[in-house]
C-alpha cells in the first residue's frame, strides 16, 4: 500500500512512523512546518514510546512535493486544517484513492466525502495518545486502539489490506462497523473535559477537585450522549461517564489539547466538538445550555474582538 500521511504532527509522526518501520507499507508524511520536516530529514524522526526510543528515516515533504497519486491517505491534521490539507494534495488524490480520518470531533466523514466518493472514504477513532516534544520529536505511552468502519455500508475492499499493513506496526488496526458510537463517546469526553480545562486554564485534576467546575463536565456529557441517542447513536452514557471519573482522579496534571491550543495562541477544534454537538442537537430536537454556553466562551477565548 502507498500510503501518504497529511498533518504530520503528534498523531501523523507516530502513525506514520510505526508503519513505515513496520515495513507493511511504503509511507510519506506531508506537513507544512519546515521545523519538523527538515529535522526529519536530518536526524530521523524520534519516536519514544513504550517500545523504545529510535530514529526512523521516514519520507517527509511538503504538499508541493508530493509526486504520484496514494492508495490511502490518513488525515492527521487538526480538524480546522482538514480541507486546506486535502485542497493542498488534490493532484495526490486519485479516484481510487482512500481517504482515512482518525482524527477527533464529529463530522470527519462529510468532510472527506468533500474531496472523495463514499465508496473510498473511512472514518474512525483511536485511544492512541501522542504528544510533539520537539521538531522530529514525538513520544507516546500506554495501550491504544483504532477503530474504523466505511462511510458506505459494508465492510471496505481494502480493511483487509490495510488491517494486514498496520499488524507489523505495533499499532491495534480494527474493523469496526459501529464505530460511530466509539467517535461519538470520544467526542462526548472531549467537549466535557477539553472545554472547560480550556476555559478555566485548568489541568484535568483542577477541573476534577472543583464540584461546580466538575459538575459541567458531567452537565456536558450527558447532554452529548442524549443528542448521540437521538439522532439514533448507541451510545453508553455509564461507559463515558466512566473513562471521565476516571481521567478526572488519575490525569490530574494533563493539559488536554484545546487548553495546550489557547495557551500557544492557535485556534482550537472547538467548531467539530462543541459546536458540531450543538448542531446535531438542533436537529435532534435535544438541548444543550451547557455545551452551548462552554462553546461560546471559548470562541471568545481563542479570537477574543478587538475593541
Ligand atoms: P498536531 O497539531 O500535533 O499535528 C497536526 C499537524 O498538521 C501539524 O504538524 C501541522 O503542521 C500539520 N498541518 C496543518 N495544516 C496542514 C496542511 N495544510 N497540510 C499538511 N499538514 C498540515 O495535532 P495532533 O495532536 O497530531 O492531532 C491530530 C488529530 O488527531 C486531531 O484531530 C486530534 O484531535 C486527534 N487526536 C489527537 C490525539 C493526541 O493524543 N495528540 C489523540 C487522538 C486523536
């Protein structure tokens, strides 16, 4: 499989680079920062995880100098990139090309259905967890999984393929036709404790030791898991409910990444958590105060007007 990574970042690196050294693919990553390309180039990209820690001369370019066309391209960029990646790899993207998304928030499939036919585009979820030390730096820890199903109905020509390409990567590649439902847990957990980590500027273990700010979180996950269940998602609102307590009394330093986003100054995937929620609950019918209330003040916070 000739597989291109677009958004080669914490996600795209680790990916990319435990294919290509997995040998189950020939890989390239695609990005636009120059930092982390040419210290790619230079030095390998550094992977460290529970594995080890290693250099991997893996191909990297930029979207100019992409050559040829991929049987699969996977989507790492942050999700307020994802149109501006593809528009940027079009002459890449062939009529057989696949289109991968395991990137969070909700409506990654309609975006990729923008640049690719049902019948070629796969969404998905992972519990990977990375993290960019540095340019050509990226470090991983812990157990993880991807989940992926087809935006058509059916299991996809290539799940086979691309199962195979992912085993010698160390990386757990499953088929999964109710992915839908893990995508939309992992949203509820993300527009609950990314949000207002990011607000309040807090790490998880604040927001957790604070009943009102602690509160909101479970405010939000409920609400997201009733706009799931309406708009006929099997969602299990205990199970997220769950892995939040959970984060809540055991990441107590994590800064999630829309907090890391407002603290750098970059804008963050506020639009495809929170906002794509309080879209989706319009049409189901389902309210959303806090969700919606939380999405407006970090609108505010990450592009406040000049006045
Ligand atoms: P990141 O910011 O580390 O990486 C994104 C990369 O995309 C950057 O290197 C950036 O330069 C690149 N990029 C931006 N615009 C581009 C363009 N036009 N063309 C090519 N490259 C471009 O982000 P990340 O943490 O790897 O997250 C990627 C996605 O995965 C997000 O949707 C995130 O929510 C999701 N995710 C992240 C984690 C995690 O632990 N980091 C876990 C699960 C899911």
């Amino acid at each position: 499989l000739r597989i291109g990574v677009v958004g080669a970042g914490a996600m795209g690196s680790l990916f990319g680079g435990c294919l290509f050294e997995g040998g189950g693919a020939d890989v390239t990553l695609i990005d636009v920062n120059p930092a982390h390309i040419d210290a790619i180039r230079e030095h390998g990209l550094r992977i460290v995880d529970d594995r080890g820690d290693r250099r991997i001369h893996i191909p990297t370019v930029t979207p100019e100098a992409v050559k040829g066309t991929f049987d699969l391209v996977l989507v790492f960029t942050k999700t307020l990139h994802t149109r501006s990646a593809l528009t940027g790899i079009a002459g890449a993207i062939g009529p057989e090309t696949y289109l991968f998304s395991l990137q969070n928030g909700l409506e990654n499939k309609e975006t990729l259905l923008e640049f690719a036919a049902p019948d070629r585009v796969l969404i998905g979820v992972t519990t990977y967890p990375a993290d960019i030390k540095g340019p050509g730096h990226v470090e991983s820890h812990g157990e993880g999984v991807a989940r992926f199903a087809a935006a058509a109905s059916g299991e996809p020509p290539i799940a086979s393929a691309l199962i195979g390409a992912f085993e010698p990567s160390g990386l757990r590649l499953v088929y999964d036709p109710d992915v839908e439902a893990a995508i939309w847990e992992k949203v509820a957990f993300n527009a609950a404790l990314n949000s207002v980590c990011a607000i309040t500027r807090s790490t998880v273990g604040q927001v957790g030791a604070d009943e009102g700010t602690r509160s909101l979180v479970f405010s939000i996950v409920g609400e997201v898991c009733r706009t799931a269940i309406a708009s006929g998602i099997d969602v299990d609102t205990g199970h997220v409910e769950g892995m939040v307590e959970h984060a809540l009394s055991h990441h107590t330093h994590h800064k999630p990444s829309m907090l890391q986003d407002l603290l750098a100054g970059r804008m963050t995937e506020i639009e495809t958590i929170n906002g794509a929620v309080a879209r989706k609950a319009v049409a189901a019918g389902i309210e959303t105060p806090v969700t919606s209330v939380v999405l407006k003040l970090v609108r505010h916070v990450q592009s406040p007007p000049q006045v």
